[in-house]
C-alpha cells in the first residue's frame, strides 16, 4: 500500500514506524528537516521537507498515485486542508486527519465528505481518554480494548498468586465463572507466547490475553490475581486538558451501574493561571492543586499516603516516569504513566510502574484498521505493538473461502495465532460467541483473531481473501 503522511512529529513517527515494517511504501512530509532527516536515517522511507499544502509537493510526493494519506501534524487547519487538497486535486481514496478542537465534533458535515473531505476523523486525545476510565473501571488490567461495538472486552492481565486459576488449567475458566461469556486467547510467560490448550496451566507472572461480555471483564480478572479494591481516591497530573476530560468521563460514565465515581479526586497543574480555569472548569468534580507532580511536597499536600491510583500525563516522559516512581515511594497503591517512546514502556512496566500507556499508540490504533487488507472492523495493537488484534469479516461461500464453513478448530491460522470470539448479526441482533472447538464460521460472521507477532499480519490477510470467483 502507497501511504503518505502528513507530520513527522511524534504521532506521525510512531505511525511511520509501525507501517514501515510490514511492507508499505511509505513517504512523510514535514517543514522541519531535521525530523526527516532522523526518519530517514531509522527508516526505509521517503521523507519530504516541506509545506504539505503545496499542490506542488504533494505531485512529488507522488500523491496521484496515493491508496491513504494519514495528516497527523499539531495543526488542525493544515490536516483538514490536506485532506481537503488530497480528495479535490488528487483523489486520494482514503483520507484520515487529526483534530483536536472538541468544538469541531459538534460539525461532522464540515470535517466529513461536505467540507474539508476527510474520510475519517481521529482524535487522540478522546480516544487516551476513553482508555484510561476503561484502566481506572477494571483495576488489575494491563490493557483493556474494545470489540463488536463494545460488546467485547479484550483484557490482558498479569496473573499473581491467589488469583483462583493461578496454577489451574486454562479449561477450567468456564468452571470457575460458569455464567460469564469469556475466553482465554493468550499467554505469555517470560515474554514468549505459549500454545495454549484447555491443560495448560496459569502460572504467577504469566501475561494473560482474554475476550470477554464486556459486562463480564471485570469478574474474570479477579479470577486471575487478586480483586483490586476499586480507586476511590485519584490523583491525575501533568495536563490540564486530559485530566479534565478523564473526569468528565468518569461522570459520563456513571450512567453504567457498573462504573463508581472515585470519591476524591484531585488534578495536579503546574501553571497557576490553567490551575485556576481547570479549577472553574471541574467545579466540584475535583479539588485543583498548583505545583510540580514531580515535587515531593506536592505530592504529599495532595493526599498522596492515601492515594489509590496516581496517573502522569505529561509531555515528558521522563517526568512521568520519575514522577509516577515517587508516587509508588510516598503510598500510591497503583499508577498509571503516559509513556509515549516504546521502549520506555517496554522496559518499566509492571516494574514499580503498574501501567504505561501511550498517547501515539491510542492513535495507532484508530488509524490500523484503514492500513489492513480485507474487512477489518476494529483492529489494536498489544504488547506496545509487538502484538495485534483484529475483527475481520468472513466473506464468501464454502468454495470461495479458506474460513466459511469451516470449524474453528480447522480455520487454517498461523502458528501461534487465535480466534478469540465471533459476532454473528449486525446492530442490537448481533450475537457473541466465544470461540469453541466445534463453532462453524458463517458468511458475514466477524472474528476476533489475535495475533502474537504483527508480521504474521499478511497471512491473516490472505487467509480471509476471497476468491476472484466470488465476485
């Protein structure tokens, strides 16, 4: 696939970085040619500097041959002309832009086909958000992602001992919570990802990959460590904006039974004038507190000895890092950091660091759907991108595909790889199956696939294309 993407900043390297590898032809454009420089120096790529709203450039660019621009630099105003420019002058099929104005949402008919032509909107300051209530909501959860319109829950947990199926066989999950719609998909020990069957047994330490009823997540989690006590006290740090959103949408939130509002929350701001806005902003949602989260007085005037879960959100990493550690010292239970370089999170994680999330990998994931080949509905990336996993349509007849009419058990997978869960139907008769030996996969079904490793990628892709015949 011809991909072209607008923004080498730190969105648009991740994105760069992780389609690289699976065999696009991939050019960036940026003003800064230092940023395409370092790219280019990384990567197998083709890097441009320059104004991406240049009709000019973007002929070098080789935008009239383009299958998907990705615009993902910091301005609004130059994503959405490009998406603008890349449908009326070079009839780019698929057009994704960044937004971050939350006032824009309110327009779709401006940002959409009517207006600056984007085929999709991306925002990933929302979707960050989303993901870090979803955390706060299931309390002993590395990852929580979403399926089927959010009727599945994929979870991967740590197992620990206590957990009631720590040392058990993985058949028995049913047994344990027999009125739970719930699977387990995958387990990685010593970060090797076994061939599991019903009599594998969970060990202490193992990283657990299940899909579950969404309204079931939370209880098979306490099956696998200990039940985590729900964070009633909460403190957020580093961004005003984030932290603003996240308890907005824990109140949302509230309209589910099964979401509890922390009962004391406070919003760590550096800069005393934002403190004072966010402060009128969350009225009596949260307390607001001026200072450093990085400083050990702050941290201890915010109620720190108390604290349930302390979540950073800075910029930096490294401030996040430092900071979410000193946390841990002064009484935090548990802690969440933004961490956006890959290697960072792959090295502290369940360290003295219980979670790391990253604000380019929630990008990722609302753009990796569009990269991949057949219908793929939703797609996320596991294991900081080592990992994938995807809702991909079955098309076809008995003859026209490897997949319809076939058992689970003898749908042609690579090694390594599963099928999670089935939804069979669309909209409110939609139905979810957990993947059982003896299921038989139907046209239009759409399965949960998870992938250990992202290069096994274009076999999946191949196992669900359809034969020419077909059409």
């Amino acid at each position: 696939m011809k991909i072209l993407i607008i923004g080498a900043g730190r969105i648009g390297t991740s994105v760069a970085e992780s389609l690289v590898s699976e065999d696009n032809d991939i050019t960036v454009i940026d003003k800064n040619p230092e940023s395409i420089s370092l790219l280019q120096a990384r990567f197998d790529l083709r890097g441009i500097v320059g104004n991406a709203l240049s009709p000019a450039l973007l002929t070098e660019a080789s935008a009239n041959d383009t299958d998907l621009l990705i615009a993902v630099t910091s301005s609004d105003e130059t994503n959405l002309a490009t998406t603008l420019l890349a449908d009326k002058l070079f009839n780019i099929p698929t057009r994704i832009a960044r937004v971050r104005n939350e006032e824009l949402r309110s327009y779709p008919r401006i940002l959409k086909e009517e207006g600056f032509s984007a085929t999709t909107i991306i925002w990933p300051e929302q979707a960050l958000t989303r993901y870090l209530v979803k955390l706060i909501n299931i309390p002993e959860a590395l990852q929580v992602q979403e399926f089927a319109e959010g009727r599945v829950s994929l979870v991967v947990v740590r197992a620990e001992a206590g957990g009631p199926m720590v040392g058990g066989p993985v058949g028995e999950l049913n047994a344990h919570i027999p009125n739970a719609c719930a699977r387990i998909a995958a387990l990685f020990r010593r970060n090797q990802c076994l061939s599991i069957t019903g009599n594998t047994l969970i060990e202490a330490g193992d990283e657990v990959t299940f899909v579950a009823d969404a309204r079931h997540a939370r209880l098979v989690t306490t099956q696998l460590k200990r039940r985590a006590k729900a964070a009633r006290n909460v403190i957020i740090a580093g961004n005003a904006e984030l932290s603003l959103g996240i308890v907005n949408a824990l109140y949302e939130a509230d309209e589910d039974e099964s979401v509890a509002i922390p009962s004391a929350i406070r919003v760590i701001e550096a800069d005393r004038r934002e403190a004072r806005k966010l402060a009128l902003a969350l009225e009596s949602r949260a307390i607001v507190l001026s200072g450093d989260f990085d400083d050990e007085d702050t941290l201890l005037s915010a109620g720190m000895e108390n604290c349930d879960l302390f979540i950073a959100l800075s910029d930096d990493d490294e401030n996040n890092i430092l900071s979410t550690l000193l946390a841990k010292k002064l009484g935090a239970k548990r802690t969440i950091a933004l961490v956006n370089r890959r290697i960072y999170g792959e090295l502290i994680e369940g360290s003295r660091i219980d979670v790391t999330v990253s604000q380019t990998q929630a990008a990722l994931d609302e753009i990796i759907r569009y990269v991949r080949h057949g219908d793929v509905t939703a797609a996320c990336t596991l294991r900081h991108g080592a990992a994938e996993a995807l809702e991909i349509a079955a098309h076809g007849t008995t003859k026209s595909s490897k997949v319809v009419g076939r058992r689970i058990h003898d749908v042609p997978l690579p090694a390594g790889c599963s099928v999670a869960a089935l939804i069979r139907g669309e909209g409110e008769h939609a139905e979810v199956l957990m993947a059982q030996f003896d299921l038989v996969v139907e046209a239009e079904d759409r399965l949960i696939i998870f992938v250990p490793n992202r290069r096994l990628i274009p076999k999946i892709e191949a196992l669900f294309a359809v034969d020419v015949g077909f059409f």
